[in-house]
C-alpha cells in the first residue's frame, strides 16, 4: 500500500484489502489515523495486508499490482485507472479528486455506453436501475430506513462509500456520462471491488461489511403482531385461534401498548400492570414463569416479539467495547474525555446549570441491558421502531464526539448490532432483531421490515433494491385485505403481519380470504427446509433469497428492470401486482397449474382462483419439503418431500442445523447435495451421504421424491429395481435413510 502525494497538495492513500479490493483515501496530511467507526467499533473489516505505507511524492505516475487488478496513479493530475489483470480497462476518474479544507470529497468516474448501476438499499421504491438518478445517502423516514453506499456496475465492479456522513450519488443524471459521488462532511474513504459477477461482488463486499446472518429458525415462518391494545388475555386467545384453525405461525408480538409508559424509551419501563399482570412471586423462577403468558404462548409453540423504541446514546458502549484507537489515545484514553451526563452540551453563555441532551442515557451501561429482565422473562425476539432511530438530532453532540451529521445514518447500525450482540450474548442463541432503519452492514444484525409503507410494489422494489446491497433479510408488513397481498405476503424472506391499530387477524378477513392465507402460510411451512436452505446461502455467499432477475440474468436486457417479479431461491420465480409476465430463457413451470412456458416470454397473465399472483418452477428445479406443522420446530423433521423437475444437469443442496445456536457461524451444520441428470435414456437422481452434523439432529432422514416426469420402464436404486408409483405426470417413491447416500435410476429403455 502506498500514500501518494498529489499536485494540489493532498495526499491519496490506496490500502489492497484483496487482490479484488482496495480501499481509497484522501487527506490533507500523510498521516492517515483510522478514524472510520466501521473500523473503531468493530463492524467491517478492511485491515488489509498489514504493510506499512510508503510516501512517494508527486513524481509522476504510480502503480499496484495484484493477481486481479492493476491500480495506476497519475499523481500530477490525480487521475485513477483501474484495469483487471488481462488488461480491461473497468475504473477511470475523468475529473481530479477533490476534498475540502474544511471537509467534503468529490469522484467523478467515467460509465461507459449501456453500463447499467444497482444497489444503494433504501434510497428509491420505483426502479432497480440507478442510471440516470441521484441519491441522498441519509436515512429518512418513510422515504429511505435503510439506504446503503454500495453500487454494482453491470461491468463487473463496485464501489462502497466508506462514510456515514450524509452524501450523495449522482448516477449520470447531471451528466449522461459520469457517476459522481461526492458530500460536504468527511473526508474521501471508498472502497472498490472488481468482480465478474453481481453474486461475486456482494460476495466481496460483505466479506468487508458481514456476511448476512442466518435467523433462527423460527424467524422464518410467520410473524404475527397483535393489535396495540390487545392485553395477555386477548394475546393468548390470537395464539388460540392460530392453532385452531390450523393456520401455522412461530412468533406473536406486542405493540407499544405492552408497556407501562406507551413509546417508552427509558431504561425502566415495564409491562401494562392492568393488561399483563405479573405477580411478584411468579417473576423470579422458572416455575413461576411457566405460569404466566409467557409459559402458556411457550406450550403454544409461540416465541414472544416485543416492540421498543430508543432514543438512547448508544455511542458511550461502542466507545467502551471500541477495536481500533484513533490516532495515538488508546479507548480508555478517549473514554476518560467523554463528557459526562453533568456537563454534556454545556453552553458557556448561559449562567445556568448545563443540561444533560437526555434523562435517560446511563454513560456505563449499554442499552440492552435493561432488556435482559425481559428475555429472562420469555421475550425471543424484539421489534425496532422507526421511532426515534430514524429522527434527525441537529443540535445533539453524541457522547463519542460525533455531531448528528456523521452519527444519524450509523446509529440505527449501532441499535442493531447492540441488540443482536446483546441477546446472543445474553442467551447463546441467534437474536431475532427486525427493524425498520439501518444503514450498512445492517445485514450482520437484522432482519428489517420496510417501515410504515404497507406491502405492496413499492416495499417489493425496496426489498429488491437491498438484495442487490448485500442485505437479504427483509419484509413488510403483509397487505391482508387482497390476494395479492397474501401472495407476495408470504414469498419473502421473512414474513410478518402486523395488526397494529387495526384488525388484520386471519379469521377475521372473511372466509374467501382467510381460506387463502391458510393456504398460502401452508405452502411457505412446507417450504421451510428450501427457504431455510437458501437462507443459509445467502449467510454463505450473500446470495439473495429474493433475487432480482438481473441478479440471476444479467445478460437479459428485458429483465434488467423489473420490479414486479422475483426469483425466490434458485428454483422459483415469484410475480406480483401486475398481470404483465416476464419468463426469462428456459423452461418455466406454473406451481399452480401446471402449465408449461418457454422463456424468453412476454404476456400477460390470468391468476388462477384462489391465488394472488404468479408462481413459476423453473426446469431442473429440486425443492425439499416437509409436512406442514404448526410451528417450525413442533416435531423433529426426519422426513423431507422432494419435488424433483428434470431437466439438464441441476443440483440442490440442503442445509440444516439446530435453528437456533451460533453454531452455525463455525459451520456446525449438516449437508445433503442432491443432483439430477436428465438424458434420453434415463433421468439419474444422486443423494449424497450426509456430512457435518449437530445437536439433534434426526438418526436418519427418509426422502420421498415426487419426480415430474413420464413413466419409467423402471426405478432402481444402483441395479436393485425398486417401488414406485405414476400418476398423472408423477413418479413417486420412498427411500429411507437416504442420508446414507442413494442412486436413483428412472430407466425408460
């Protein structure tokens, strides 16, 4: 790495994280501290190589070199050149950098002719293409909980916005022909990645900012909040009518009519004494807990969501817990000159005592630990508001020295990573955090929900948006009142239905709507190890679990907008609130009819009765399944169903493990690849044996195959014939102990 001294005076520093990844940044002094807070508190890693940097001066041009990329420097212009090892030209600066002397950066890059630009999360509801838009990176209520400074280019490489402070992206729409990224605070920090593929470069960018987590299990069933008004009495009855009408549900939440002090964000509240009485003599043990509602939605198979607020200065916890120092202070160093609660934001001009900017900040104790009383309690899983996370606070001088300009887009980060860290800390287990604000890296920490905006195309584009920013984890809050509320409802990453101040209770939707979303909550539970299994992908590589189609189809010039239309997984294409269809190239099969499509389609699309959108297989699809329960983990799943659509060569792998321990995190899994071959002769199915393991996990594992496809002359398992059945375009068989790995022949000699 290198610190290179330009013609106008500053200095450019270029750090190689990667052989695909450097980091840029530029100062008015050689001296470069790590003053990043992604860096101090722990949250990315960029520490490259560890080699001290060398100061050249001004002496013409300078080049890095890796395996991936060729880094040139022309230090009397400033002007950047970034080629890939075979020598394609992919970055070029087409104006000089510049910083302010009292802060602000600006870049120009050069785009060139049909380069297409996604990412950036939260920042736009309409469109997936970024070309021909600005950007303001600052978190907003209602209109952008969660942007995130990360642009893919359809060129094969990205670049990341290394600052909280607020700042722009100016996707040539000032000029056609130039990306701009450029703001008024801070100083420049970007980092570039050079990837050939939108999957390989969030791959590259979340090894930086966090790979996605994995919820527990749990978290990926159905969510389902009650009205703000309901008391224990009302909570336990919603649990009821779920079971009793066999409508499948894992989590069941409180509004902030739980608490005592409605929106209360101090550190003492407590529950509603009048709608969720607790004796003082059942609060302090087990047993007593089990008498309480806590014990009763527990035997329901029911974990509880509570709703909170902060407002609180989360930054006096990082400082304590900081990885980095700035500069030559050492943490404690810096801790010591915090201001305390007596004289923070202390106004010499005023003869009066200073006022404290909040009564309820305790400087030595971080939020979450008020909120321990409540998971002791029962509490599984907590719901972040908007309030007062998103919320401006111009006049507010945080406790780590920060003004609001650099601390309000990274304290909804913060919240998150407190929360999360704290429960798993707390408990062992994973957390299960939703929120609706956050910024970058949010996706180590949390699911979100997209806020106060319903569930309908604009939440979509939002969650399509952030699939492209490295965060998969997202939802909204389900539309009930219409079919295709319940469709895309259900077909997310996580799912959820917040009643709030209304009434959006199943039972209460009339019988035509409630009927659809038993039906639809069935489907999502039997796709459970599927949407479990591309969640674990998406922790392994950041592939998203809704995948826009340029993400899969990046070669498609007709899917590269699409935003009423999604893959969910590898294997199935999800369309919504519109009848316009769009299949990509191959086979596509209606989930719902049957009906075959050979893509490239265009058309429109009659939803079959019953349904409230489009739901497509694609060919060569292989699908695990399970029986439907009433709650994820009700029995031990030692019997997978799998839907088995030929066509090709194509391969699936399952993933499972205890669905609720860090574990995961160390690879504590198990894994069974099952692969498909289609030929003229025979279609060959292979189950591999199965690897890893964890605690609890099922002896065996017996696999019934529902293989769509003529009928076979025979099945055998390597050269032994073996039972099955045909109907109706179906071949099923059962294969016990199939994690002890099995060769199915379907023979049609």
């Amino acid at each position: 790495m290198n610190i290179l001294k330009i013609a106008d005076g500053s200095f450019l520093r270029i750090d190689m994280i990667s052989s695909t990844c450097f980091r840029m940044r530029m100062s008015h002094s050689p001296v470069f501290n790590e003053t990043n807070p992604y860096a101090r508190y722990g949250i990315f890693d960029f520490s490259g190589d560890g080699t001290k940097p060398d100061v050249l001066e001004n002496d013409g041009s300078h080049s890095l070199t890796t395996a991936g990329m060729i880094v040139s420097v022309e230090c009397m212009t400033g002007h950047i050149q970034v080629t890939t090892g075979e020598g394609i030209n992919m970055i070029e600066t087409v104006s000089p950098l510049w910083i302010g002397k009292a802060g602000g950066f600006s870049i120009s890059l050069k785009a060139a002719p049909g380069e297409r630009f996604y990412g950036l999360g939260d920042v736009n509801r309409e469109t997936l293409e970024k070309r021909g838009s600005v950007a303001q990176i600052w978190v907003k209520n209602v209109k952008s909980y969660v942007p995130v400074p990360f642009l893919m280019s359809s060129r094969g490489w990205a670049v990341f916005s290394n600052t909280t402070n607020r700042h722009n992206f100016d996707i040539c729409s000032t000029d056609p022909d130039v990306l701009k990224i450029w703001g008024y605070y801070g100083e420049m920090d970007l980092l570039f990645f050079i990837g050939g593929s939108y999957a390989s470069l969030l791959d590259q960018y979340t090894s930086v900012s966090g790979k996605p987590s994995l919820l527990p299990k749990f978290g990926y069933g159905l969510t389902f909040v009650c009205n703000q008004q309901a008391n224990a009495r009302e909570m336990i009855d919603d649990a009821m009518n779920f079971r009793n009408r066999g409508i499948p549900c894992d989590v069941i939440g409180l509004e902030p009519g739980w608490m005592e002090t409605y929106y209360d964000k101090s550190v003492n509240k407590k529950f509603d004494e009048d709608r969720f009485y607790i004796p003082p003599w059942c609060s302090n043990s087990p047993e007593g807990i089990e008498n309480l509602f806590f014990g009763a939605l527990d035997r329901l198979g029911f974990k509880l969501s509570l709703w909170m607020c902060c407002d609180y200065d989360l930054s006096f916890e990082e400082e304590r817990n900081a990885v980095v120092t700035t500069g030559s202070a050492q943490t404690d160093d810096l801790l010591d000159h915090l201001p305390s609660k007596d004289d923070f934001e202390q106004d010499m001009n005023i003869g009066h005592e200073p006022l404290s900017m909040d009564e309820y900040t305790v400087r030595d104790e971080g939020f979450f630990e008020h909120l321990k009383k409540f998971v002791d309690l029962g509490a599984k899983a907590f719901k972040m508001d908007g309030a007062w996370q998103v919320n401006e606070h111009p006049d507010r001088k945080w406790g780590n020295g920060m003004d609001d300009v650099e601390m309000h887009n990274l304290y909804p980060l913060l919240l998150s990573k407190q929360m999360s860290k704290g429960f798993s800390d707390h408990t062992g287990n994973r957390s299960m955090i939703y929120s609706s604000g956050g910024f970058a890296g949010i996706q180590q920490y949390a699911a979100t929900w997209a806020g106060d905006t319903g569930g309908g195309p604009k939440p979509l584009a939002s969650m399509l948006n952030h699939a492209m920013s490295g965060h998969v984890n997202t939802s909204c809050d389900m539309l009930v009142f219409t079919k295709e509320g319940i469709h895309f409802g259900f077909l997310q990453s996580w799912s959820q239905v917040c009643s709030w101040a209304y009434w959006r209770h199943p039972w209460l939707l009339g019988r035509e709507l409630e009927g659809i979303f038993k039906n639809y909550a069935r489907l999502r539970y039997a796709l459970i190890p599927y949407i479990y299994s591309t969640a674990y992908e998406a922790y392994l590589h950041a592939a998203p679990i809704m995948r826009p189609l340029p993400f899969v189809y990046p070669d498609d010039s007709a899917a590269g907008n699409v935003v009423n239309e999604y893959m969910f997984g590898d294997n199935f294409l999800v369309s919504c609130f519109n009848d316009s269809l769009y299949l990509p190239e191959g086979e596509w099969i209606d989930y719902f009819t049957g009906q075959k499509y050979h893509g490239p389609f265009s058309g429109t699309y009659e939803v079959p009765d019953g349904k409230g959108g489009g739901l497509f297989v694609r060919a060569g699809a292989i699908i695990p399944m399970q029986e439907v329960m009433n709650y994820v983990d009700e029995k031990t799943v030692d019997k997978l169903i799998i839907d088995v659509y030929p066509s090709g060569k194509s391969s699936f792998t399952i993933y499972d493990d205890d669905g609720i321990s860090l574990g995961y995190r160390d690879g504590v899994r198990s894994e069974i690849i099952i692969t498909c071959s289609e030929s003229n002769e025979d279609i060959t199915i292979t189950v591999s044996e199965r690897s890893g393991g964890f605690e609890g996990m099922p002896e065996h594992i017996e696999m019934s195959f529902k293989v769509h496809a003529p009928e076979p002359a025979s099945v055998k398992i390597g050269n032994t014939p073996h039972p099955f059945t045909f109907n109706d375009s179906l071949v099923t068989f059962t294969i016990p102990d199939a994690d002890k790995g099995a060769t199915i022949h379907l023979r049609y000699d």
